[in-house]
C-alpha cells in the first residue's frame, strides 16, 4: 500500500443561507495550496446546515456540483451529508465520490441524534468503499460512533480508515475526543473527524492514528487539514498488535467463532435496558427551527461593518 493524502475542511456553517459555493472556494483553495491532495471531507450538514427544512430528494444540483469538483481535480470527494427527503421520510445522508466525478455510494446516518435530531430517520446499511491499491474506507456520521458496534462493523468488513464528518457543537465534544481516541484503537484503524463552525459545531475536529495517537487536532478557527497517512500502519498494527502489545480485532475474531455476545441475539430479553422508559424527544420542534433561523438572522446582522475611506466594504 502506499501513502494516502487527506484533508479536511473545517469551515463555518449557516443555517440560514446555502454554504455551496463557500465548500467549493475551499476545493479550489486546498488544491491550489495542496496539490497532492487524494482526497477532501467536510463536516457533517456543512452545505446547508442542521435544519430539516433543507431537505431535498437525491441525487440534486449540490452531487452534480460536488462530482464536478472531484473531476476537476481528480479527486476523492465526501462533501459532509444533507438532510434527504424520500418519499415521506428524510435522513441525514452522506455521498462519495470519486476522481471521475462517479458517485459510488451513499450513506444514510444509522444513528440520528435523538432526542435532538428528532424527525430524521435512521438509515440500514453499513458503507464501505475501495480507494483501489490503497486501502477500504468506512463511513459513519457524528452519533454513530457512540455506538461501538457501528464501527466495529466497518472494520470487521474491511475498513482501515474510518472518515466520519460531525457537526458537534454540544458540551460533550470533550468526550466525543476521547471517543474517537478509543474507537481508532480498538478497530485500529485511522480515524478521520471533521466537526464545522457556527451552527455547524464547535471546531476540534480530530484525527487519530491505529494506535489511538492523535495525529492532528484542530481548534475553534476555521481550518484546512492536510494529512499524509501511512495505511500500512493500520495492517502493520492488527498484525502485530497496537505498540506491539495487545491485538483487539483478532481477539475479537476468535470470541467470535467460539462464543456468542448474547445481547445481540436475536428476541432476548433485555428488561433493564426496557426499564429506562421511552426516548424523550423536545416537543416544539417548529418553535426550536424557528428560533435557529431568528438567532442565524441575527448573527449575520450584527456582523462588523469595515470602512475604506468614504464607503463601506
């Protein structure tokens, strides 16, 4: 295998007015900056923000703009996700593309982040793809990894890096890194975070090696995230073991063909788990999107205002 480059783009995202065009300048600006570059992610709902009214049917104008970009530049794409809208139904939806500008899958968001992100539906499928002479690539989104069977999942089907756009600008960021820590160690795997700005979260998008080092982390400004990445090291490390001690994924293979994880079972009981109670969800929706577009509003209302000599820039 050969080395791998990577970037992710952490930009501020709107929820009031389409951030399209923006992710396209930051194409053009990363390519031009990093012409080695093989492939670019951005965050989670970066091209149109967190609100479900957004929500379109694909494929739509924005693939057809995004593989475009891919093509020009012969690149690999995941320009974060959209709100879907099928049939009665919308979910939180991801697309790859590749240097062709081919769409070769789509991801629908298996965890959606009740009770927030209420009147999403949860996908069924896992996603992984092949960069070819390269390495296989896993998808999930934002809430996804705190379930650790999701990725679990992937690398199980073969996935040595994990690229997974977030859009968390919640007071447990603190844990989601120690989260993504943990999930590229015991999958050993690359783990590649990349959180927005503004509406589209607080920034300190992650990126761990298959040991669980952090190889990069961002902070709150907005930030292009150029990465070579060594793959051999994800197959050099389920080999050998991460630092050369412990072996998760093998030991995990082995349990696997002499027992069963009996939760998993299908039809088991589970009555501590039903004890919990319902999952609770916010009840005025409609008001919670109505206020977002009113505080986004106003925002860019209160933006400064810079003057050049007798006019206003």
């Amino acid at each position: 295998m050969r080395p791998f480059a990577i970037a992710g783009i952490q930009m501020k995202v709107s929820a009031v007015a389409s951030n399209v065009e923006m992710m396209k300048l930051k194409i053009d600006i990363t390519m031009n900056l990093y012409p080695w570059i093989e492939m670019i992610m951005f965050s989670e709902l970066c091209a149109f923000g967190p609100l479900t009214h957004t929500a379109q049917p694909i494929p739509n104008n924005f693939e057809a703009e995004m593989q475009a970009k891919a093509k020009q530049y012969g690149i690999w794409l995941l320009p974060g996700s959209i709100f879907e809208k099928s049939e009665d139904k919308i979910y939180n939806t991801a697309t790859v593309i590749n240097p062709k500008g081919e769409i070769v899958t789509r991801y629908r968001k298996m965890f959606p982040f009740y009770p927030y992100e209420t009147g999403v539906t949860q996908g069924e499928h896992y996603c992984v793809f092949d960069v070819p002479n390269v390495a296989r690539f896993g998808v999930s989104i934002c809430y996804d990894m705190w379930f650790p069977e999701t990725i679990r999942t992937l690398t199980t089907m073969g996935a040595e890096v994990i690229m997974h756009p977030t859009m968390s600008g919640t007071i447990d960021r603190e844990i989601e890194l120690s989260i993504v820590r943990a999930m590229a160690s015991i999958n050993q795997c690359y783990f590649f975070d990349v959180n927005g700005l503004d509406t589209g979260g607080c920034g300190r998008s992650i990126v761990c090696g298959p040991d669980g080092r952090v190889l990069h982390q961002s902070e709150v400004t907005e930030e292009i995230i150029p990465l070579e990445l060594n793959i051999e090291r994800a197959k050099r490390s389920r080999e050998l073991g991460i630092l050369r001690l412990g072996q998760p994924l093998k030991s995990f293979r082995d349990h696997l063909k002499s027992s069963h994880f009996g939760i998993y079972q299908p039809n088991i009981p589970t009555p501590y788990l039903d004890s919990l109670g319902p999952l609770i969800k916010p009840s005025r929706l409609d008001k919670i999107t109505e206020l977002k577009i009113k505080e986004n509003a106003l925002e860019h209302q209160s933006a400064p205002i810079h003057y050049k000599g007798d006019g206003i820039i």
